[in-house]
C-alpha cells in the first residue's frame, strides 16, 4: 500500500540542501488524511533514497504521508539534518538512534500515534523547536529538562494532565500546552445603499460607448492632484502591489493565535516559503495571496471595464462567478471565502439579481442567530475592505462621488452601519492621499510612530 519511492520529491539548491517529500492535498483530501483515510500517492514508507546512501541533506519535510515509523539507519546516513518535519503521519515511535541527530534543530512530530517520548529524544544537544501537538501523550519524560537548548515546545491536544516541573530547568523555553482556538481573523467592516443599476446611469449619461474616454473619470482633469503623472502611476501600481503581497504574506498567520504565530515563524525569517500547511491553507496554491486580493481585482476590472463607474450588479455576478469558477487570468479553481458571513451573502438565492437585498437580509437574520446564540461570525467583519481600497480611486477628486461608490459597493456584500462608515472612510482616505500626498505624508509620519 503507497508509495516507498521517492517520484516527485523536490530537491532544494545546492547550498538549501533541502528535501521535499510531503504530499499536497486538496481540501477535500486534507479532510479525510486527518480522518486515517489513505490517500493515493502518500508514501508508506520514507524511500530508502533518502538513506541508502550518506547525504549532505539539511532539512527533510515528509509530512502528509502515511508513514508508520522512522528507520533506525536515518540518523546514520542523514547525519547534518537540521529540520525534519514529519507530521501527519502514522509514527508510533522513535527509534533508538535518533539521539545520533547531533545538528537537528527543528523536529515536528505532530499530528501522529506517539504515546510517550523515548529519552532518545530528549539527547539532541541542538534541538531548539520540538512540535509534538495533537498525538496520544500522557506524560513527558522528566529528562526533557537536558534540553538546555530547547526553546518552543508546543504539546497542545495531547492527553497531559499536567507538564513536568522540571520544565523551569529549560531557561530558554517557551511552552504551549492549552488546546488552540482558531479564530478567524476577520474583524471589521462595510455597508451601502443606491437604487438602480450604476451602468445603466452610466451609459445614459454618457450617450455614448464605453469606450468614450473623453468623460471618463478614470482620466482626471487638470489640477486634481498635486502628484506628477508618474508619481500617481507609481502611487497606484504601489497600492496594488502593496495590497497583494501584504494580503499574501498575511495569510500566512491568518486564522491562528497569537501563540500559534509565535511558535511556528520566526519574525527574522518570515516568508512566503516558512508558511505552514493546514487545512485553511490548502485552498491556496504556495505563496498565493487570499480572497481578499481577488475581490480588489474583481471591484477592479469591473471599474475598468465601465469607466471608473460603480456598478454593484455586475460586481455582484462576478462574486458568483468567481465563486464557482475561480478568476480565469490568474486561477481558474473556485473562489474560496476567508469570511464566512460574505459567502452566506453570496450564496443565497438571488444574490445576482439583487445583492442589496440579499446583504440586508443575510444581516438582520445573523443578528437574529447571534442574538440566540447560534451563529458565531461577525456580520461586520473586514471582507469589505479589499474594494473600499480602490473605490478611492476613480473620481478621487469628488468626496462625494468617492463616498456614493464606497456605499453602493459595500452594500452589496455587508448591511451594518458600522462596515459601511469603515469602508467609507477608507475609501476617503485614499482619495484624499491621491488628491494631495505631500500635505498628507506629515500625518501618515505620525500614524507610523504612533504603531511603533
């Protein structure tokens, strides 16, 4: 049964050392691995690649397999490994030799059958991260105190009673040992309201195509902005940009506690490529940003495509579309919804048609279940935010038309007061950054101190 070889095992360059034996699932897959369910393509075993030979190999990440024990040879024949991940596997035990790991600094056995941890383990002078959360623990060895070195320790969901009080003995060491609560990390807001359809207007106001760029509020009049036209180029381009790869690198922590962020990054180190394998993240390819980025590209093409005009029917059609069948330039598989209270909003019959309504409506009946007790997300989370971003942008000269587009939009997604002010007030702030930046930058100055 599976895999002992090694097929598409990824190799890192000549001075990472790095090898990659994990099994990528989709979410559906991930689901039934967690189960014990066999996944086609997980290897049973670690392949004797890996240790037939002595390799110079550093790190070995083979989680997700359906491996049941470590080789005794492994520490012989890997012997400058650094990092061994081997989580979410079927390993029972140790071997003896593992303690012949000399340089291991980073070793994550969770999600495993370990009922106890040999004192081999507790023999690895280097060892400085120790993950062995979600296995069948009734206890530590009290020599885990000879782990002088040994700085984070996570135990979590395990069936401890109590930790050793030799622990204290460990001077560098942090431990997490209470159950981790996810919770998602959506918290503000959006709102909105406008009659009839924006194109509509649009077109007959304009009288004609929309390809008629002489009315366009895409292209700003004379004195809008004290920014040259490459500095406001540069500005937008940086907003986008900005907005994604910050989205992307957020998602690497989203949905974790703040004790989780502390013990699987390191804030020297962050990355795309340090990010962690879960459930959450395997409905992203590595290093792809959310559905927050997404939802900004969609409110943007749709601005593009009308003339920098708000139009919330077609923005809403494409939510439907892009929840089914993903964004066809940049990734054709289904939309997946950080927010939980926005996908109710976009799945509910007749969303399309009229989304104001159906906002509206998903909103008094989520305040209703939360005032029951029976619904947990936040009707005013921040999943608006994304399209408030670049609703500052056409007509950013006009407050007023800034603040209409800003509400037309929300509103289609989120019903509360609160999300439609917050978006608004983005939405403004952007405008008026874009009208004059360099009146601006003295306070932006001191909203950067004040985080600091």
């Amino acid at each position: 049964m599976g895999n002992t070889t090694v097929k598409d095992a990824v190799e890192g360059s000549e001075g990472n050392r790095s090898l990659d034996l994990s099994c990528k699932l989709t979410p559906s897959q991930y689901i039934k691995h967690t189960s014990g369910e066999f996944i086609e393509g997980c290897l049973s075993a670690l392949p004797w690649e890996v240790y037939f030979n002595v390799s110079l190999y550093e790190n070995v990440n083979a989680s997700f397999n359906f491996i049941n024990e470590i080789p005794v040879e492994l520490s012989i024949h890997v012997p400058h490994l650094r990092s061994l991940n081997v989580s979410h596997n079927q390993i029972c035990d140790l071997p003896t030799s593992f303690n012949l790991l000399l340089h291991l600094r980073v070793l994550d056995l969770s999600y495993n059958k370990l009922k106890m941890l040999p004192a081999a383990l507790t023999r690895l002078p280097q060892l400085h991260t120790l993950n062995v959360a979600n296995n069948y623990l009734k206890e530590l060895p009290t020599t885990v105190s000879k782990l002088q070195n040994l700085k984070k320790l996570n135990v979590s969901n395990n069936q401890l009673r109590a930790l050793p009080g030799c622990l204290v003995e460990c001077p560098k060491l942090t431990v997490k040992a209470s159950v981790f609560v996810r919770v998602r990390g959506q918290q503000v807001l959006a709102s909105v309201s406008n009659p009839e359809s924006a194109s509509m207007e649009y077109r007959q106001a304009q009288g004609t195509s929309r390809t008629n760029k002489r009315k366009c509020p895409l292209m700003p009049p004379v004195n809008a902005t004290t920014l040259k036209p490459d500095q406001l180029k540069n500005m937008l381009l940086g907003l986008l940009y900005g907005m994604a790869i910050g989205d992307a690198m957020a998602l690497n922590t989203e949905g974790l506690t703040v004790d989780e962020c502390i013990f699987f990054y390191d804030p020297e180190n962050l990355s795309l490529d340090t990010r962690i394998y879960d459930y959450l993240r395997t409905h992203f390819p590595p290093h792809d940003w959310s559905s927050n980025t997404d939802i900004m590209i969609l409110t943007l093409d749709s601005l593009m495509r009308w003339g920098g005009v708000v139009d919330e029917l077609e923005l809403a059609s494409q939510l439907d579309q892009w929840r089914v069948h993903g964004y066809a330039d940049l990734d054709p598989s289904p939309g997946y919804l950080l927010s939980p209270f926005m996908k109710k909003v976009i799945t509910v019959e007749g969303y399309s048609a009229n989304p104001h309504a159906a906002a509206q409506a998903i909103y008094k009946q989520t305040k209703d279940e939360i005032s029951r007790g029976i619904c947990t997300f936040n009707p005013s989370d921040n999943s608006c935010l994304p399209s408030a971003l670049v609703l500052g942008v056409p007509n950013f000269y006009v407050d007023h038309e800034v603040e209409m587009n800003a509400e037309r939009i929300c509103k289609a997604t989120h019903a509360d007061p609160m999300a439609k002010a917050t978006c608004i007030f983005l939405a403004l702030l952007m405008a008026t950054i874009l009208q004059d930046f360099y009146a601006f930058l003295p306070y932006l100055d001191t909203f950067s101190k004040d985080f600091v």
